[in-house]
C-alpha cells in the first residue's frame, strides 16, 4: 500500500482512505479485450427478458411493487447494459398508491 495525498492506492483496485475503509468500486462487466466476467449485470433483475431489435437489445424484468416498475434496459453486445426507462413510471389506481 503506497501513500499519496492521504488517500492509500493498493493492487487489487480499491482505494482506502486513511487505511480503513473502501470509497469506491465500480462493478463492470466487460474487460476491455473482448471478454467479460459474471455477473453481467451485478444487480437484482429477478426474471429477465430480452427481446432484439435490429442490432439493439432490450431488457425488462419483474419489479413487483416497486415504482417506477418494469425497468427498461439497452444493450448493444449484451454485456453493456444502461438503463433507459420504466414501463410503469406510476402505479394504477393512482389514489391509492401515492
């Protein structure tokens, strides 16, 4: 572990402050050279589907009670994922779920 401006640097990507905790690391999927590492998407999307369109991928997956619902992703290698929407932005009847 090496010193620099009070934040500590090691191999294994982490960055530590003052030696104690993690700030910050970012799960990512793809490598870089043209392989990627499981989990793909390291986030709870319990019964994905994926449709494709074109050279475009889209995916959405159950939301139960949670709004917004049904979140919409894109891909384009299906390895890169973002997310570009909701197909429920409100939960009907509106008066009762506020």
């Amino acid at each position: 572990m090496r010193k620099k401006d009070s934040v500590y640097s090691r191999n294994d990507g982490l960055l530590y402050l003052g030696g104690c905790t993690e700030i910050s690391r970012t799960w990512v999927a793809d490598k870089g050279n043209g392989t990627y590492q499981n989990p793909v998407l390291y986030a709870d999307y319990s019964d994905p589907d994926v449709c494709a369109a074109g050279d475009d991928f889209y995916m959405t997956a159950s939301s139960f009670n949670c709004i917004p619902g049904l979140p919409i992703l894109h891909s384009r290698d299906l390895v890169n994922w973002s997310l570009v929407n909701y197909a429920l932005p409100v939960q009907e009847p509106k008066r009762v779920f506020r």
